[in-house]
C-alpha cells in the first residue's frame, strides 16, 4: 500500500494543483464567487480520481504485493503479478533476469565443483612425495633432519587445512551424524600431533573419566580438535607446560574444554578470532598462524548445530570449549 501511495504523490500534487486553480480561474475571469460550482465540481473531480486510484489498485495489487515482500533469492519461484499490461511487463523482466541468473549460478557451481576436485586431487597428489620424503628422512639422525622432519609435518597439516577448507563447500554431502566417544577421537588426535607436542615440551593432561559420548561426525570432530591443539601448541612459548582436556555436563549439553598454557590473546582481539585470516597481535609477533584454524572450527560447528566458545587471559593462556546438544543440535 505504501509503494502505491508513493507512487502516486506525483499524480495527487498536480490534482491539487489544479483543484487551486480552478478557482483562480473563475475568479479572473469575473465570473464572481460561484462557491456551489466550484465546490460540486472538485467533489465531482474527487470522485473521478478516487474511482481510478481504487480501480488502479485492485488491478495491480498483486505486483504491488510481490514489490513490496520480493520472494527469497534461492527455493521460491516466481509468481504472476497480475493481468496487466504493466504487471505482464514486469513479470517477464523479472523472470529474465530470474533465468540469466539461474543459468549464471548453475556455471558458477559447476566452476566450483570442478575446483573442488581439483584441490582434492593436488592435494592427494601432494602426500604421495610428502610420505616418501618422510620415509627418507626417517634414516637420518642429524640436526637438519629433525628441521625437515618439522617442516615436513608443517606442510602436511597445511595440505590438511586444505582439502578440508574446500570440503566446507559441499559440507551437506560430506557429514554423517553418529554417537561418537570423546575419549577415542581425542586419543587419535593427540596421536597424530605427537611430534609437534615432543618438539615444543608440552605435555596433554586428559581427564575423560567415563563413557563421554556426543552426537557429531567424527572426522569433523578429529579435524576441530586438530585445530585447536595446533593452536595450543603454537603459541605455547616456553617448554613444561600442559594442555588440559576435559568434559563435563553444563544443563542440557556436553562441553569438551582444552585448555593452554599458553601466551593468551589480548582482548581487543577476542571478538575477531574467529574471523577468517585474523591473526592479530599474538599471531604476528609468533608467525606460526594463518588465521583460519578457528574460522574452520567456528564454521564447522556452525553447520553441525554445535557451538564453540573461547576465553583467554595474556599470559595465563587459553580455553576453547566445543559444545554439543545431548538430544541434537543445538539452537541459537
């Protein structure tokens, strides 16, 4: 109704307009005050515009309508928006750029699709070499060694970071929900980044005492708790210190909490780590973070219907908790 009225302002200014001159007009032409005549003739005017306004309306209701709350960009089609002349030239218009942008989106997902297989096949490609270096360096004992050791595993969780940030793009084809034991995904975890907790003198302290089990995808869970244990160990400056990792009830959910001891994150910087390639203060004084470990954590939990919380203190360290529904996702 308002669009109508909008519409329209330009049509009522000139009818009062020419409502003022009318009597203007018999005045200057000395035809006296005939106030009876004036008046029947701007009511009779009145009607005649009321009549075309109302019959403007319903005729176009429906396009004013559709203007007015436009259908969703992806899952609602388009609708007619009336039988006239206008609404017709509407409808059509928009159904064309309707179908150029369908056709534009289908190219584009189609591009995507394409890049996606070939990241994956890169990458697979990639730790074929990356193993057999492995292998080769496992021979040697010398100081270099353990430098390629390290910078061999640096670049191994980097084309891990890959392939899952490409999977995030169909991530509904790539899920599958199923009770998963916290203590066994955490033991693998830490399995897997044995080296680079030796190598930096932290030692993880697990208290999973009993059968913690929550309703997620495993991989995913591994790949999140991946994440955040590189981070801990990452900005962990000095050798000694612990990693905690426990679970525990909180109302209606199950919590996973690791924390560090680590050097902590300034506060001005606790709103943006989960922003994608954010390192901030700490990240650029250690120059070991490309700033989407959390990012991917974030988003990860964003679409498996978990949460993920952090607090940190300069110089204390850090805890991130991941928190998971007990009868499903969780709701915002």
């Amino acid at each position: 109704m308002k669009l109508f009225w909008k519409e329209h302002i330009p049509l009522l200014l000139f009818y009062i307009l020419q409502m003022a001159l009318v009597p203007l007009l018999y005045w200057l032409t000395g035809e006296g005050r005939p106030f009876a005549i004036v008046f029947y003739g701007i009511l009779l005017s009145t009607s005649i515009l009321a009549v075309y306004l109302g019959y403007r309306y319903l005729s176009q209701r429906t396009l004013y309508k559709q203007l007015n709350s436009p259908p969703a960009l992806e899952g609602e089609a388009l609708q007619p928006m009336g039988e006239t002349p206008l609404a017709e030239a509407v409808y059509k218009l928009f159904g064309h750029y309707d179908r150029h942008y369908q056709e534009e989106g289908h190219r584009e997902r189609s591009r995507m699709d394409q890049h996606i297989v070939f990241i994956n096949r890169w990458v697979h490609q990639m730790k074929t070499p990356l193993s057999v270096i492995q292998l080769m360096v496992q021979e040697l004992e010398d100081t270099a060694a353990d430098s390629v050791r390290e910078e061999l595993e640096r670049l191994r969780k980097g084309l891990e970071m890959v392939i899952y940030t490409s999977r995030l793009e169909r991530f509904e084809q790539d899920f599958m929900i199923k009770p998963t034991a916290l203590q066994l995904v955490v033991n693998q975890t830490l399995a897997e980044n044995r080296q680079l907790f030796i190598r930096k003198g932290i030692t993880p302290k697990i208290q999973l005492e009993g059968d913690w089990k929550v309703s997620t995808d495993p991989k995913w869970l591994q790949f999140m708790i991946n994440q955040i244990l590189i981070n801990a160990a990452n900005y962990t400056a000095d050798t000694g210190k612990n990693v905690f990792i426990r679970a525990y009830e909180q109302e209606a959910s199950t919590v996973l909490e690791i924390r560090d001891q680590g050097i902590g994150i300034v506060k001005e910087d606790l709103k943006r780590v989960f922003n994608p390639y954010f390192t901030g203060e700490r990240g650029r004084q250690y120059h070991e973070s490309t700033g989407m470990g959390l990012y991917l954590v974030r988003e990860v939990c964003d679409r498996l219907g978990h949460k993920v919380e952090l607090d940190s203190e300069p110089g204390v360290g850090t805890v991130v908790r991941l928190i998971f529904g007990k009868d499903g996702p969780l709701r915002s």
